[in-house]
C-alpha cells in the first residue's frame, strides 16, 4: 500500500491509499475523508506516485508520498538530551 497525505488550510486529516499504482477504478484506492478526490484526480496522481514524484501540487491540495520504514529499522529519536 502506497500512502498519499494531502495538506490543505485546514488541521484536519486526508490522505489517499493506493493498493494498486496505477489507479484504474475506485476499488484501486481509498480516500480519508471518503470522496475527498474524485476518481480522475486519484488516477493522475497515481500516474505521478508511478513515475516517481513523492510530492507535488494538486488542486488545493499540497501531497506528499510517506515512505515506509523497512520491519525492525526504525529508530527512537532522541528528544531529551541531559
């Protein structure tokens, strides 16, 4: 699975899930909110996600791909130094 966050001006959360890339129907992806692209827009980026972009402009919409920590290669970081 391939997360898409979207940022806009407001503090609450979207993303886009691809299970497939490219996008070719709406059982290929799923949005949060649900609706929140409608399929053609889903289906560009997913193109974009496919050629390589991790980030970009759509719409009103910053986006940005997370990448996936490989199993065991995650690292605390260190947030209090004494």
């Amino acid at each position: 699975m391939i997360r898409i966050d979207l940022v806009d001006r407001t503090s609450s959360v979207k993303h886009v899930d691809f299970r497939v890339v490219p996008v070719t129907n709406d059982k290929d992806f799923a949005c949060v909110p649900p609706g929140i692209l409608p399929l053609r827009s889903v289906m560009r980026l997913s193109r974009r996600v496919e050629a390589g972009c991790a980030f970009g402009e759509m719409g009103e919409y910053l986006w940005y791909r997370l990448k996936a920590t490989p199993a065991g290669k995650h690292k605390q970081p260190i947030c209090d130094q004494e």
